[in-house]
C-alpha cells in the first residue's frame, strides 16, 4: 500500500511539473495577439480622443485670454500691428487685421494672439500649439523666435471684421461685441481655427510649410463667446489646400472662417 501510494504521489507531482506543450504555447501566443490586436487601436483612439480634446481646451484658453485682453483695452480684440513692406512669401502677413497663424512678425514685433503673450498667455505659452499635430510640436522653436524673427502657431486668428484680405480696415479697434459681418453678409462668430493648411513641399526654404491637425478628420473652432467646438473636416471644408499656388491662401483662410461663422 505505501509502495502504491508512493508511486501514485510521484505522478502526480510529476504532472503538476509537466511544462506546456508546444499546442498550448501557440494557442497562448495566438489569444495574446488577439488581445494586442483588439486592444492597440482602442488605446489609439482614446489617445487621438484625448489629444483632441487637449486641443479644444487649448482654444478655450484662448479665448479666456481674448476676453482678459479685451477687457484691458475697452472691449477691444488683440489687432494689428502694421507689417513692414514687401509682402513676401516669406512675410506672410499683408495688412493689419489679416487672418493669420503668425505670432510675430519678420521684425520680431508680436501680432495676432502673440500680442497677448506677455501678459495673458505668459504662463501658458505653449496653448497657442496644437497638441494633436500631425507633424512634430513647433511649440518651442517658434517661442523662441518671437522677439527675434518671424514665428507661427497652430492656430488661425481672425482679428479683423470681413472685407478685403489685403486692406487695410483702417481701426486699431475692433470691438469683441461689435465685430460686424463677414464678406457673405453673415455676423462673424469664429476667432481662432485650427490650422489645416496644404502646400508645395518645396516652399519648405521660404518657411511655408504644411501643417495639419487631428488627421484633418476634425477641426476645432473658437467663438467670440469663448465656447470651442469640434467639426468634422473629412470633406476638407476647414482645410486650406494651396497645392497649387499660395497666392490665393489669405482668401481661402478667411472662407474656413466664414463657414466657421454659419456653424
């Protein structure tokens, strides 16, 4: 009996012992990279989700810093100031009051939303950047050329009422509560969009350069109420395509805004 029940125990322990066959690691392996394969495109939606959601928290902040602006400045928007001549590629501002994703000028001078870096933005410079970029952050080269040279964020401003792109509106003071209609005749409503913009690889030597967001499936959109809003982009409507010559580009920004304006 104790000879048996030896026997029986050494059995059993070694089937306890007994290592996986190779059936069984290949089924392991095969549901473990079912699982990656459920798992990852989820876990890279939510992080896509998230990061734009970043984003449209980013436009609220600015436009916080818009209202702050305007109250120090009798309701006025962060406008202007005047550009030195020529307009040039590379000098992508033509007017005060031009749409434009420019936080300072060639001469280092800010403009747009960069007028409101030193005090409203200081200490979140880094909200006038998309964090949901298709192409690497900007977001530290750009800042540190604002004083020096010419820099750009992700993000279109609007700080002019309508009419002609490449004039002059002639005011320093355009009212947040007053900012008057847009070319179609509808009241503007958008400030700030997304920067969706398409271009010759080649213009990369004058600093244009293509920059996209949110795999132009979406854009975010700032009101003059301060509420930011996601629109779906998949037909191209918030994105700029100069492919074929920027010499249109400030006309088709301000048409972004104008269908901005009717959403």
């Amino acid at each position: 009996m104790i000879q048996k029940a030896v026997v029986r125990m050494s059995a059993h322990n070694s089937a306890s012992h007994r290592g996986f066959t190779l059936i069984e690691l290949l089924v392991v392996i095969a549901i473990i990279a079912l699982l990656i394969g459920i798992l990852v495109p989820s876990l890279s939606s939510a992080r896509s989700k998230s990061r734009r959601l970043l984003c449209l928290s980013n436009e609220r902040q600015i436009g916080i810093a818009i209202y702050g602006y305007s109250e120090n400045f009798g309701g006025s928007i962060p406008y202007g100031p005047s550009p030195a001549p020529p307009f040039t590629t590379t000098n992508f501002y033509p007017c005060p009051g031009s749409v434009t994703s420019l936080i300072s000028l060639q001469s280092g001078a800010p403009v747009g939303l960069g007028l409101m870096l030193d005090n409203q933005l200081a200490n979140c410079k880094r909200v006038l950047f998309c964090p949901d970029a298709d192409q690497n952050s900007l977001a530290d080269q750009q800042l540190a050329n604002v004083g020096i040279g010419q820099a750009q964020c992700d993000y279109y401003y609007r700080h002019a009422s309508g009419g002609s792109v490449y004039v002059n509106p002639g005011t320093g003071h355009i009212k947040l509560a007053a900012l008057g209609p847009n070319n179609q005749g509808a009241p503007i409503r958008a400030l700030a969009v997304d920067v969706d913009f398409l271009c010759d690889p080649a213009l990369a030597v004058f600093g244009v350069n293509m920059r996209t967001n949110h795999g132009q499936q979406t854009a975010n959109v700032l009101f003059f109420d301060g509420h930011a809003e996601a629109f779906d982009n998949r037909d191209g409507s918030f994105t700029v395509d100069a492919r074929r010559g920027v010499e249109a580009s400030f006309a088709k920004i301000l048409a972004v805004f104008e269908t901005a304006d009717t959403r």
